[in-house]
C-alpha cells in the first residue's frame, strides 16, 4: 500500500457496545451469517465479515513485507510474473476495507441511534487521520522530520468515515447510488489536469505541498468515500433471510467480475491505462490485470470487489477450519495494521544493522524517491525469502492480536477506536 504509491517500489460518551464492536473497523458487523456470540446477551457479528478482513490483512502484509524487503522494481510490469502477481493478489485489500467500514457501520444502525452514529463516525474517522499523520507515519518512516509524509490508506479511511457520517442521515438507496455515481463516474475526470492540490485529494494522485517539506495524497478520496458509501448500502444484504442473501452477494460478484472483463476487453472506458498485447500470452493476460490503483479505476474496483463479494458469498454458511485464524486478525484491524507496520519496518532495521553494521537507512527519507526508506546499496531479497518473512510476521502477530481482542471485548472509552 505504500511501496505501490511512490517510492522504491513504483508510482506508489461510551458507544453501545453492539455499536462499538460493529465499528471497531474497518468494517466489523453486528448481525447476520455465519455468527459468532459469547454468552448470554453478548453481540453478534456476521462471522463472515471477519473473516475476509482477516484474509485481506494477511494478503496486506505480504505486500507491506516486499516494500520493506523486496527487490527494488516496478510491480506492475507484466512482463516479471513472480513480482506482478504478488502485487496483484494484495489488490483485494483496499476495497475491502472501504466496503466493509460501510457494511459495518449499516449494521450498527439498529443498535444505535442516528445521530449517535453519525457522530461517532465522523470522531472516529478524524482520529484515523490523525493517526495516519503521527503514530502510523512513524511506523512507515521511523522518523519525525516531516520532509516527506504520505496520505495513505488510514487518511483516506478517516475522510470517508466523516464523509459516511453526514450521508447516514440519506435513506439507504441514496446513499448507495451516490457510492455507485463515484465509482463509475470519476474516470470521466481523468482528462483533467491540475495542481491544485484540492484536486489531487480529490482525484490525484498527487503533491499536497512541496519544498523542504513534501506531501504526497497517495489516496485521492472520491473513488474510495464511494466505495465505502456503496458498502453501506451492502450492509441491507445482510438483514435478509440466508437464500436471499446469497443470491444477491453471487449475483453482485458475478456482475462485477462480467462487467470487469467486457469494459476491459472494449479498451474504452473504465481506466487510464489500456491493455495491449505483449511479447507472451501471460504477459497480455497480465496486462489485461493491470487496471490503475491510484486512484482506482471503475475497472480496478469492479476486478477486486467482485472477488470480495464472491468471498463472502462463499463463507456465508460457516467459516472454514483453514481460515478461523483470519477471525483473529479480523477484530483488531487497526491494532493488526499499526503492529505489522511496526514490526515489518523493525526487522527490515535488523536486518540491515546485521549486514551493513548499521540501520540509517531504515529511518531516512527524504524524497519521494526514497520512500518510507533510503534502500542500502545491493539492498533486497528474492521473492521466495519475502514470502518466509511475511509467513512470519503474521505468525508472531497472531498472540499480540488474540490478547488486544479480548482486551476490546472486556472495555469501552479510548478502546473503541482501536
């Protein structure tokens, strides 16, 4: 998510607590399929939802460990295989977090009142700013000298719960069909050009400020506030009886994947970049993937949310034995994302202290050229080393992440927003 914006890498009161868990987001839930309570009188979740936000947090690590340990090189070029389906495979979890935190927060809306929710929203989503801007900034970068901050993930997260929080008070529909507006519509502003930086947190990606100090919106907000506003129109899926509720989420996924491959194939609408043939058959069908990130297209979110829903669609009725450890990773989503950081950025840190006999490196970065780090000389590993230490961050995570659950489970007050 960072590595893929700009860089080395490429272009770049106390809530109730049915609400306060639905909300500890992204995108948690409060009833539904595949449910899971503890006692009597405990809340439920749709289970589901849990889970694939844990799949995609460990997918997003994957691509987090190759920031901070790959190669050096451009993870969209269709003709590496290896480094363009790693990338690839960790699209998923943007979008997924967008619709979810919309699909959460519908689902909390039986348990608490309007206004209550709209103005939890929109606190909660200025604390993810500001997070973004201090503690999550410094688990990219390692420093505090500000030349170089990224508006990433959290900050775009955080404008779109705000922006959720006004919309709440829309019937359900309309709030869906201004999501769906977004996504499909914004493309046709790709012609515009400007360097206002209104525009690039807008539409971007581009430079907020430059100079001595430089920020870089890496996540331009109307594409994902509409993804988010789409996924809390999904949220009305989840109070209909089982059958119903899984014809909608396949007919959804079906739709979008279909409407993926036709727009794609008609090279017409839909992305910046066209796709063309290559010197190989998989090097055209990897062009064919290769639909724009930043900011992501209407084919881009049509590729990954059709898969989503699919996912959804597929633990509906009960979550695999394979995946019950995502439901850990799944309830602690923010506390999962500041830790992996952390601990991914660290190692890095080690690793180079035990190979060069020092670690500046690791807390300098100056330009957008050297972002989140300044890669030592003959820096990077292969991608099959990448994929161990990814396995092993998640695994070390994994006690840190069940023990925060509980904690979340037992208390109110400043916890909720973690």
């Amino acid at each position: 998510m960072i590595g893929g914006a700009t860089g080395r890498h490429g272009v770049l009161g106390t809530a109730p607590t049915s609400a306060r868990q639905a909300l500890g987001a992204p995108g948690a839930a409060a009833t539904g399929s595949g449910r899971a309570a503890s006692g009597a009188g405990a809340r439920a979740r749709v289970e589901s939802v849990d889970v694939l936000r844990g799949v995609v947090m460990i997918l997003m690590a994957l691509d987090h460990t190759r920031d901070y340990f790959g190669v050096p090189g451009n993870p969209t070029d269709p003709t590496n295989t290896g480094l363009f389906l790693t990338r690839w495979v960790t699209h998923l979890c943007a979008p997924t977090f967008f619709l979810l935190t919309g699909t959460g927060a519908f689902l909390s809306r039986r348990r608490w009142p309007e206004r209550s929710l709209s103005r939890f929203l929109v606190t909660r989503g200025a604390w993810l700013v500001i997070l973004e801007l201090t503690l999550l900034r410094f688990a990219y970068q390692f420093n505090v000298d500000y030349r170089v901050t990224m508006l990433l993930v959290i900050w775009a997260l955080g404008w779109a719960m705000i922006t959720l929080g006004l919309l709440v008070r829309l019937p359900v529909p309309a709030v869906g069909v201004i999501g769906a507006a977004m996504i499909a519509g914004h493309n046709l502003l790709d012609g515009v050009r400007s360097a206002n930086p209104v525009w690039a947190v807008l539409h971007g990606p581009g430079p907020v400020l430059q100079g001595e100090h430089t920020v870089f919106a890496a996540y331009p907000l109307i594409p994902w506030v509409g993804v988010t506003a789409v996924g809390y129109a999904l949220g009305a899926v989840f109070e209909w009886d089982a059958a119903r509720r899984r014809r909608a989420l396949s007919w959804l996924a079906a739709g979008a994947v279909a409407g993926f491959v036709l727009l794609r194939a008609l090279n017409a609408y839909g992305d910046p970049r066209p796709w063309s043939a290559q010197s190989t058959g998989v090097a055209t069908a990897l062009s064919f993937l290769n639909a724009t990130k930043y900011p992501p297209s209407l084919l881009f979110l049509l590729m990954t949310l059709g898969p989503a829903m699919l996912i959804l669609r597929a633990i509906d009725g009960g979550t695999p034995t394979v995946l019950r450890p995502a439901v850990v990773y799944g309830r602690v989503p923010l506390f999962y994302f500041a830790a992996h950081f952390t601990l991914i950025h660290a190692a890095a840190a080690v690793t180079c202290l035990a190979i060069y006999g020092s670690a500046h490196w690791m807390v300098e970065s100056p330009g957008l050229d050297k972002y989140p780090f300044t890669a030592p000389p003959g820096w990077g590993f292969p991608l099959p080393v990448v994929y161990l230490i990814w396995l092993g961050v998640v695994i070390a995570l994994y006690p840190a992440c069940r023990w925060f659950g509980g904690v979340k489970s037992r208390r109110s007050g400043i916890v909720r927003y973690f």
